[in-house]
C-alpha cells in the first residue's frame, strides 16, 4: 500500500511517500517561512502564492527521491483542514485534480490528527530522518502542540477517539512566538525562546497558570500577556510602553530568565494536563504531535513526570510534513475509511477533531 500525502495547510508545502503506514520512501519539505520572517508571523497571501509555485515540483520530488512514478502510487491523501484557507485551497486542488487524471482513490485528511501519525513511522530510507523503533499501542493519549492547536485527546484505536480538551484562546506555539516577539527574537520564535532559554533561570520568575473550567482545558493568553507586564516592569515602564520598544530595553540576562521562566510555566501548563488524562485514563502510551514536540523542556518535564511510555516522532517529522499525511492515507486505505469524492472535496479550514 503506497500513499502520497500532501500537505499545505500553513507556511509548508510538503509531498511524501509512505508505504503500509510505516515506512518512509521521501519527503519533501518547501517552506516560505523566511519570506514571513519580516512580518513577524505567516502572511496567508504570501503562504498561499507560495504554494502555488512549489507544490508540482514539490510532488514531483516526492516520487523522483521514491524512485516511483504514478503506477507505483495506490491512492492520494491531502490536508483539506484545518488551517488557512488558501494554503489549504493549494494543496486540495493540486490533490483532487491528480487523483482525477491519475485515476487515484482520493483521502482527506485532518492536519491535526495527522500530525500523531508520524509516530507510526517506524521504517525510513531516508538517511536524514531516523525513524522510530516500536509502533504506538492503543489506548494511547495523543498530545497535539503546534503554533495552531494544543489539544488532548484519548485514541481508543485508529479514527476512534475523543477530544478530552483544548486550548480557549491561544496555541502554545503560538505563545512562544508571541514571547519571542516580546523578547525580539525573529520568526518563527519557538525554538529561538527555546534556544535563548538554555542560558536563562527557569526559577526567575514566576507566571501565571489559568484555572479553567474544562478540566483538560488549557489558556495561553494570559501567561503571554504576563510575560509583556513582566518585561514592561523589569525595564521600569508601565503597560503603555510600546512592546515592540521593549526588547532594546531588556538586558540579555533578562531576555533569557524571561524565556527559561516562560518556557518552564508553559510546558507545566501541558504537563500538568497530561498527567491528570493518565491517572484517569491509563493509556499504554503517550504519543506528541506537532512543532512543539521538538522543545527541549517539554521532553524534559514529560520524562521527569510521566510513568507511561512516551513517543516523539523524529525530529525532522515534528513540524508540518507530507509523511504524517501519507502515513494517516495508509491507515485510512487499509481500515476500509471511505474516500473523498476528488469532484468535490472541500477545504475545512476550522476542522476539528
Ligand atoms: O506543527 P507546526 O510546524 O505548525 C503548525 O501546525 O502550527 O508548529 C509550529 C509551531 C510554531 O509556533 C513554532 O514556534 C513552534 O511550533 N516550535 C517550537 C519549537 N520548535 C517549533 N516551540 C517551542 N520550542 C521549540 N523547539
Ligand atoms: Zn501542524
């Protein structure tokens, strides 16, 4: 069973080949972040001209590193939400018109959920991605942290699952890219936060957790703020200070307990969550999706607090991907899921889970 999964849902265009939902054969990654870095956050127009330029060579590349060509291909899977709606517009039109002309059967695909199917990735020809070595077990709890989404959800097996929780207002990608604007530092912020952090007091400062009424919610709006209130404070200045005046007023050693004390509250803030859902609902294991799995103190928490196992996909697959596309295209094809009509599949920009 050979998939190719495209994803544009954001700033990424991607295409990859996955066979039997396990084993990586490509997987290309075009970005359009650097011409977003000026902004200071992912302009839609820029994202979706973007996509239109890389996504044929993008899929092209895909098959080229596979060593297939469409005979090869058994079905096409593609991200038609959630996310921006003419990034996702991109790829769904791209997807829809192959899987006509090259007479595909055709999966949609939720960026969300998807985004735990790098877990399922256990075989890679790829020298630069090393895959993992033990496929998820079910019950399992999935952890979705990326710039768009933080939400808990409890997997009884594949497709059957349900959202325990989720963010009220901000993403905690999101909030790190919010701190690392207040804190100067250039898009994309999280890992610059992360970075900056490792040279900082995670004890400095303390920030506020918001008690929510939804026992597996969460809310990162108010520590952002806070931060900006701390920061305005530390320099002398009171809430009118302009923030983007801020960061030529910090000193460095301020800049960076400002972000070991952010990044420590705002993975407590996730951690905390994670070990209420594993007391109630004992899962096998833990698996973390999206590009906030990559950080370093969130790993570190998760190992120091946890007892069940916990899964990280490679580093590279963290962020948006193609191969998390392709590996739930797998699944779908090989559970019997019905798959999209290619006529008329439709972007779902506010899809949930
Ligand atoms: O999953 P992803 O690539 O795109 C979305 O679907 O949102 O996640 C991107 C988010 C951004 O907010 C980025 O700042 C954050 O993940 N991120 C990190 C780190 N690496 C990426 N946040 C904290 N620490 C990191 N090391
Ligand atoms: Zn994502």
């Amino acid at each position: 069973m050979v998939v190719l999964g495209i994803e544009s849902s954001c700033d990424e265009t991607a295409a990859s080949i996955v066979c039997d939902g396990r084993k990586l054969l490509s997987n290309v990654v075009a970005s359009s972040m650097d011409l977003h870095a000026k902004y200071g956050g992912v302009v839609p127009e820029i994202a979706a001209r973007s996509h239109i330029e890389a996504i044929v060579p993008v899929i092209q590349q895909a098959l080229d590193d596979a060593q297939m060509t469409w005979d090869d291909i058994d079905a096409i899977a593609v991200t038609n939400g959630a996310g921006l709606n003419g990034s996702l517009l991109i790829g769904v039109l791209a997807a829809r018109t192959l899987a006509i002309v090259k007479k595909k059967p055709l999966y949609a695909i939720n960026h969300v959920e998807a985004h735990l199917y790098a877990n399922f990735i256990t075989e890679s020809t790829l020298p630069d991605i090393e895959p993992r070595t033990t496929t998820p077990e079910f019950p399992l709890l999935g952890i979705i942290i990326s710039g768009g989404h933080s939400q808990l959800v409890l997997f009884r097996n594949h497709f059957d699952y349900t959202l325990l929780g989720q963010t009220r207002d901000d993403a905690i990608g999101e909030a790190f890219d919010k701190v690392a604007k207040i804190l100067g530092f250039p898009y994309p912020g999280g890992i610059n936060v992360s970075k900056k952090a490792l040279e900082g007091n995670p004890l400095a400062y303390q920030l506020p957790k918001a008690r929510m009424a939804g026992k597996y919610d969460f809310s990162f709006s108010g520590i952002k703020t806070a931060t900006l209130r701390l920061g305005q404070e530390l320099v002398g200045k009171d809430y009118s200070l302009p923030s983007f005046e801020l960061p030529g007023l910090l000193n460095d050693k301020q800049k960076a307990d400002i972000a070991a004390s952010f990044q420590r509250t705002a993975c407590e803030i996730i951690v905390d969550k994670v070990l209420l859902a594993c007391d109630e609902f004992s899962p096998r294991c833990a698996i973390i999706g999206g590009g906030v799995a990559a950080n370093h103190e969130l790993r570190r928490q998760l190992a120091e607090r946890l007892s069940c196992p916990i899964e990280y996909p490679s580093l590279k697959l963290c962020g948006d991907n193609g191969a998390m596309v392709a590996t739930l295209g797998c699944y779908k094809v090989m559970l019997g899921a019905e798959p999209a009509d290619p006529h008329t599949l439709e972007t779902a920009p506010n899809l949930s889970m």
